[in-house]
C-alpha cells in the first residue's frame, strides 16, 4: 500500500523568512496530493493540493511543486507570518480513495 | 461552504462502555471517513463508506464498528471502550478528490 513521509517533523522560521516542508510517496498510482494545517484544537483544513498532470500550483503565499518521477512533493510558504504556526500534514490519494497522510510538520513562526 | 459536524468535541467514558461518535455533513457527499489522530503517529484510517449502507477497513478498523444508514451521517461505535482507544477522533467527508474534516472528538477512556 501507500506509504507517505514527511520532512521535518518540526521546522522554526522567523517571520518573513520561507518554510518548506517536503514530502514523499511511494505508490505511483497516487494521483491527488493536499496539503492541511491544523491549528490547536481544529480538525484539519485543505490549504492547497495538487493534482499529478501539473507540476506546480500557486495560491498567495502558499505554493506545492509536485516530482512525478521522484515521487516526491513540497508545500513552500513565503513571507511566513506568525498565524502560519500550525501543524501541516501532507496526504496521497489515488482517484480520491483511499487517503495516506504523513505524520505532520510543526512549524513555528518566531516574531 | 462545506461544513462537518461531530457530535461532541471532548468526551470521558469508562473502560467497557458503549461509545457513539456521530458525524453529519451537510454537502450530499458520497464518501465519508473516520480516523484516530496521536502524537507522532499522524492521521490513521480506521473506517470509510462510499455509499449509505456500505463500510470497508481501513488501516486500524480492531475495536471499532460503523454505521451508514443515511448520506449525510457516519457514526463510529466502539463496542467496548478501552484506555487505548484514548484519542483525537476526526470524522471526514469527500468529493471525489478534496477532503474536508469536521473539528474531531478528544475522546478520553478512564
């Protein structure tokens, strides 16, 4: 079955500074990549996602590039702001089935 | 706006109790899902449904049962509660593709 892993597990920025948090996959059937932030005390919440005819999507400040070959994919924030604190996970899916989520990235943006 | 409600967002129960977590969403989607979220271990795929009366395992189904006797509800019955079972429980429903999570239930078994 599917297997996703993610990078790091806790990552700290200062405000204004990029994070990327990178993520892998292992079926090649896996078709549907998003990405969720939760905050403290919330379910999960779709940011972004991406589908493996494109290689890039881009939204504001937020950005995933998707390596089909290397079945890898990245989720990039820029101009990072205190209220992107959270826990990110990155998911695999194929055809929208079964959904396989990384284990999460803390991230911590210091003011 | 897609909206998934769970039943109650913090629940205690006694070890060996019956427990109902229910979960309603509101856009006339086809597929539901229910998973347990700990520390360090991320999101794990107890049930999912695809259609009202249908149910299949997902990674982690020991200890847990289902209902889907209408579309928009997808209730999670643990039969006899146990410490173990102590969680953040997250019920989801999809389109074909986007998924969208309701607030979860920290369920804590004494």
């Amino acid at each position: 079955g599917e297997n996703v892993e993610q990078h790091p597990s806790t990552l700290s920025v200062q405000e204004g500074d990029s994070a990327v948090i990178k993520c892998t996959y292992s079926d090649s059937a896996s078709n549907y990549f998003p990405w969720y932030k939760q905050e403290l005390g919330k379910g999960p919440q779709l940011i972004i996602d991406i589908r493996s005819n494109v290689g890039e999507k881009k939204d504001q400040r937020i950005a995933v590039t998707l390596n089909k070959t290397a079945k890898h994919f990245s989720l990039h924030i820029t101009e990072t702001q205190p209220e992107d604190s959270a826990v990110y996970f990155c998911a695999a899916s194929a055809y929208g089935q079964n959904f396989v989520f990384g284990p999460g990235t803390r991230l911590s943006v210091l003011p | 706006d897609v909206k998934v409600t769970q039943s109650s967002r913090y629940l205690v129960k006694r070890t060996g109790e019956k427990v109902f977590l229910e979960c309603v969403q509101d856009m006339d989607h086809e597929n539901m899902f229910w998973y347990r979220q700990d520390p360090g271990l991320g999101l794990r795929l107890i049930y999912f449904s695809y259609d009202v009366k249908m149910k299949e395992k997902g990674d982690i189904p020991e200890g847990y049962s289902v209902s889907r006797e209408k579309k928009e509800r997808f209730s999670l019955i643990l039969e006899s509660a146990s410490t173990n079972q102590t969680s953040m429980y997250l019920c989801a429903s999809s389109l074909p593709s986007e998924q969208f999570f309701g607030p979860g239930t920290r369920l804590t078994v004494l």
